[in-house]
C-alpha cells in the first residue's frame, strides 16, 4: 500500500469534484479524503495499492463532467490514512 498527496488545480471547486473522487476512491477500494483549499485547488490524499492509484490519478485528470482540470500535482507521503474516503 502507498499513499499520496495530490493537488488538482483548474475548475475543480463548486463541479462536485470531492463527491466524484469520493466514489471513484471508493470504486477502487482506495482510502483518504478530499477537499477544498482556500486557493481554489483540491487536496485528495489517497491510500492504495499501485494499480488503484494509478487509476486515480487518471481520473483526477478528468474529473466529472464540468470540471476543468488544469493540473495535478503528486507527491508520495507517509502517513496514516483512516479506512474508507471522506470529503471536506
């Protein structure tokens, strides 16, 4: 399992971005959460194996259907993550 800290920059506040990545997460059994910053981007720290990440990812660079994602960030890190996915 890793866990990874990403930033989405873009039209990702107000398009039900958290609520997308939240049952996307929960699609592939991934643990963590989502939420705004005050800078407009979207934190996602997502706990998980390497295949499920990888989806992730992939998905963040989409978003649902009114997001316009810019730009995401990744960085690995280690903390502990609880189960399951929340926003906030």
């Amino acid at each position: 399992m890793a866990t990874r800290r990403y930033l989405v920059s873009g039209l990702v506040q107000g398009v039900s971005f958290r609520a997308a990545t939240r049952q996307r997460a929960r699609e592939l059994h991934v643990d963590g959460h989502a939420r705004n910053l005050a800078d407009g981007r979207v934190e996602v720290i997502a706990c998980g194996g390497d295949a499920a990440l990888a989806q992730l990812e992939s998905f963040l660079w989409r978003g649902p259907p009114h997001a316009r994602v810019e730009r995401v960030e990744m960085e690995a890190v280690d903390i502990q993550v609880p189960a399951g996915f929340g926003i906030s």
